[in-house]
C-alpha cells in the first residue's frame, strides 16, 4: 500500500502540480512581450 501512496504522490506533486507552473511562466513570459504560443 505504501508503493501506491508514493506513486500517487510524485504523480500528483510532478504531473498535476505542473499547470500551475506552466501558466505561471507564460504570463510572465507575455509581461515581457515575448510570443509563448507561436514556435520560431
């Protein structure tokens, strides 16, 4: 049982908690008016 608690927690801590974290630097990114959807 403790395996299964500790694969969930790295999923939701690496794989969910990561949303945030991705919005969080495109706006920053477009504060600094730098193109986050656009590949170049």
């Amino acid at each position: 049982m403790e395996v299964l608690e500790n694969v969930w927690d790295f999923f939701q801590n690496e794989v969910l908690g990561m949303g945030w974290l991705n919005r969080l630097i495109s706006t920053i990114l477009n504060a600094c008016g730098l193109d986050t959807i656009g590949r170049k």
